[in-house]
C-alpha cells in the first residue's frame, strides 16, 4: 500500500479548504494565514497521540478525523462559543498509509463542514509516532463567554446529556479485540459510536449561554469527577451531586454487566462524552428542563471546596478530581 507524500497531502488539504468565510484574508499558502477579529476570539489547542487518545486497530481513520476536530470543538461549545477557524498540526510516521491518512482527512473535513468551519492553515511533518494537534478559534456571543470561575452558592448543576457511554464504548472495543467473536455486543452500537464519532454541544452550548442564566460551564472530557471539580475549584465553592441523578442510556447497564463493570464509576470517571457540565443562577432552574430538552439537573453548589456524591442509601463520597488520569 501506498505511503503518504506530504505534496500529495497538502495540495489534497489545500483543494478541499477553499473557504468563503468573510473574515479569511488569507488562508492556506503563506507563513501565516489572516482573519479579521470582530470582537474577541476563543482560541484553544489539544493534541491526539496514537496510543493514548485512540486505537487504530479499531478506530475507523475517517471517525477518527472527525473525533479529532469534535474534541477541540467542544472546547468553545464549552464557553458558548461558536467555532470559527481550525489549524491542523500532524506528525505522521513516514510508512502512514495514505489511504488511512486521506479517510481521516476526509472525516475533519466532513464535520467542518457541519459546523461551518474553516481549515485555515497547519503544519505536516515525519515523526516516530503519529499525532494530531488542532487549534480551533471560535467566537464568543456579544454577551460574553461563559466562564468556569463563576459559579455561585445556590446555584444548582446540570449535565447537556448521558454520560458514560463513551468509557463503556472503549471498554466494549477492547473486549472484541481480543475477542472478535464476541456476538453480545452487537446491540451497543450507540455506546460504540459515543466513543468513535462523539458529538459536540455547540448548539446547545450558545444557546445556553443566551439564555444569561448559565453561571459557569465545562465540557466533559476527564469526567464529572474531574470536571465539575474545574468548575469548583476556579470558583472556590463546592458541589454535591446525587447518584440517582446521573443520566446515562438505557444501554449502559446491560453492557456494564455483561463486562462486569460498576456503572457508577463509569458515570463519574470514564471521561470523552463531551456533554457540557454547567451552572444555572440560583433560583432559576424552574422551568429550565423544559426550556432546554436533554438536559438534567444533577446538584448543587455550596460553599466550601470539593465534589461530593450523594447516594439514596445515605452514604457520600468525595470525589473531587478522580476522574480519567493519563
Ligand atoms: N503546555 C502548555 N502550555 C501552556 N498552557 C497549557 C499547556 N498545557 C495546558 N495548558 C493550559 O492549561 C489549561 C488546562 O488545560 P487542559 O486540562 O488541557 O484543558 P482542557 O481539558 O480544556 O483541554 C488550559 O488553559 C490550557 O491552555
Ligand atoms: C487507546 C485509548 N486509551 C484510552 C483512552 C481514554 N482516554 C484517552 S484521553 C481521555 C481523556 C481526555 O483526554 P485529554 O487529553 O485529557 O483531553 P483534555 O482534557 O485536554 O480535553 C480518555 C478518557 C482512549 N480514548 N483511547
Ligand atoms: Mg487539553
């Protein structure tokens, strides 16, 4: 099979990033490409390393480049932004297919599209091992971004949707690695596609942060564990959350049996759901299910450091920061 050749891949990259974006003044073929700021711009980067962050031998390349776009989205879904702009780093080993580099490619450029974002420019170099780095730029509502320093006493916590399902999924992958034959599996398609092909919130993400009701958010990339721990640590309050809040898919349990595996523990620890974790103002939350379908109400916040769970037997655990650790 053939290998890449990184002519081949950026004139592939250059082809299919012809943007219309106004704000792009200059897009891939110089030093640096240009982009007009109308107010300010969120701007994050996160790396994906073959290894630590996916499996090829199960990670299909064209999910893969997608997941590898979703993740960065997620980041300004997370402040109730709206992505704007992708710069693309990779470090690929000289022996890389090109025909697996060429699906992966396919699928960032897939859900580009679907968010309207422009690939604008990046880097493409030999290395040992294959690794992905993006930096995506987004823009915040005239309003402001939402912020995770701005939790307060009274307000109450909510999660954008189940969680879980994307540890479960991995757990199910590396079940049929090592056992292909294993035909149990088969109807837990749709925890298999959390973690393959995950979703991120940024539809709902601005419009919760229109509503103005939204005191802090995060997205959920290590866990709740860790995450509300972000959220409670910048704010310097804590949090108490009740088990029996917790959301996950009808799926999961099954799953989680069949594997023998505790499901609060991937509830609150599996991490890569990318569902949005996030505040709304004390006495607000009346009405706002309704308001906003899919989301759920999982806490609340007090004074004091930590995240606490609550279980309906009486027992409470901390939990602060025990999420998904590298
Ligand atoms: N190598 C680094 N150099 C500078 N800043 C970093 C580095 N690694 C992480 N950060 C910053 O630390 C903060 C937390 O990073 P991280 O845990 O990766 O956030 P997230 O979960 O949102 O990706 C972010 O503001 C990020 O920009
Ligand atoms: C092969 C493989 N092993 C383990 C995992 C699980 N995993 C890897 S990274 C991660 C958490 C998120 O990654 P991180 O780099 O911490 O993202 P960030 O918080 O910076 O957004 C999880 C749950 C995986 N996806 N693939
Ligand atoms: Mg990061």
């Amino acid at each position: 099979m053939a290998a890449w050749s990184e002519r081949r891949l950026i004139e592939k990259i250059r082809q299919a990033s012809k943007s219309q974006d106004v704000g792009l003044l200059k897009s891939i073929g110089d030093d640096c490409c240009e982009v007009v700021a109308r107010n300010s711009f969120l701007i994050s980067t996160d790396s994906l390393i073959d290894g630590i962050h996916f499996d090829r031998s199960f990670h299909p390349p064209k999910l893969l480049g997608r997941k590898t776009i979703a993740v960065n989205v997620s980041d300004i879904a997370a402040m109730g932004g709206n992505p704007r702009f992708v710069l693309l780093a990779l470090c690929l080993p000289v022996d890389l297919e090109w025909d697996w580099i060429s699906s992966w490619l396919d699928g960032v450029l897939e859900i580009l599209d679907e968010f309207k974002c422009a690939l604008i420019g990046g880097d493409t170099v030999k290395a040992k091992e294959l690794a992905m780095t993006v930096t995506v730029l987004g823009e915040p509502l005239e309003s402001g971004a939402i912020y995770r320093n701005t939790a307060g006493e009274g307000d109450t916590v909510w999660v954008s949707g189940p969680l879980g399902s994307a540890g479960i999924g991995l757990k199910i992958l590396t079940h049929k690695k090592q056992y292909p034959d294993d035909t149990r599996f088969d109807l837990f398609e749709v925890l298999i596609g959390a973690h393959l092909d995950p979703k991120p919130q940024v539809a709902l993400g601005l419009k919760l942060a229109e509503s103005g009701l939204v005191t802090a958010m995060q997205d959920i990339s290590d866990g709740i564990a860790t995450d509300l721990a972000h959220i409670c640590k910048a704010s310097e309050v804590s949090a108490h959350i009740q088990a029996d809040c917790l959301p996950f898919l009808p799926e999961l349990p099954p799953a989680a049996a069949l594997l023998n595996i505790d499901v609060e523990g991937l509830l609150l620890r599996s991490g890569e759901d990318y569902q949005l974790v996030f505040t709304v103002r004390r006495g607000e939350e009346a009405g706002f299910a309704k308001r906003f379908p899919g989301v759920v109400q999982i806490g609340k916040i007090h004074s004091g450091e930590g995240v606490f769970l609550q279980r309906e037997d009486g027992t409470a655990e901390e939990i602060t920061f025990q999420g998904y650790e590298h």
